[in-house]
C-alpha cells in the first residue's frame, strides 16, 4: 500500500495508481477530499455533521470505485458495522481492499 502521510497530505498506492487525500476535522464538521492521480478524478465530501465519516467508505466506493482508502486507518468505521469500533476490533484486520462484510 505504500501509505505515507507528510505536510499534512496522505498518500498511497492502490490498485488504481497514486492517490492522495485530505482530511479536515472541527467542532460538529467533517470533510474529506481524495484524489486519483493517474485520471485526475476526485471527490470532495464536506458536512456539517460529525457523523459523517461513517459514510465516507461508501461514497469513497460509489464515486470512484474500490480504490482501497486506508478507512480503518483513517477511523472511518461504517456506520452500520459499530462492532468495528471496539478494542478487541483493532486486533483483527481490515484490509482496504476487500468490501465491508
């Protein structure tokens, strides 16, 4: 995966090439850009909600497809697996690549 993250921009190599990302985090807000380098598509999410990041793995795959987003990494636990969210969860592994099950 190559995942890399310096001067406040992650990157990492997917199936699909280069991609970088953004995050953005405040009081009640969440926001989230990614980008394919290779066809320089890109998806830009901002809320108004706090709640949002558990949605973001499902847009991130309905807008660009599976371009494997590091989202257990990034704490972007799917809304409707909170089982995910545990300390006994953090043991097992969550490969990016593979769908929510």
């Amino acid at each position: 995966m190559a995942l890399s993250y310096a001067l406040g921009i992650g990157t990492y190599q997917s199936p699909k090439g280069t991609i970088w990302f953004k995050e953005g985090h405040d009081d009640g807000t969440n926001n989230l850009l990614a980008c394919m380098e290779r066809t320089r598509d890109c998806l830009l999410m901002l809320s108004n909600s706090a709640n949002a990041e558990s949605i973001f793995p499902y847009l991130i795959e309905a807008a660009l497809g599976n371009i494997c987003f590091p989202w257990y990494w990034d704490n972007y636990i799917p809304y409707d697996h909170p089982e995910w969210c545990g300390v006994d969860a953090r043991k097992q592994p969550h490969s990016p690549c593979q769908p929510f099950q």
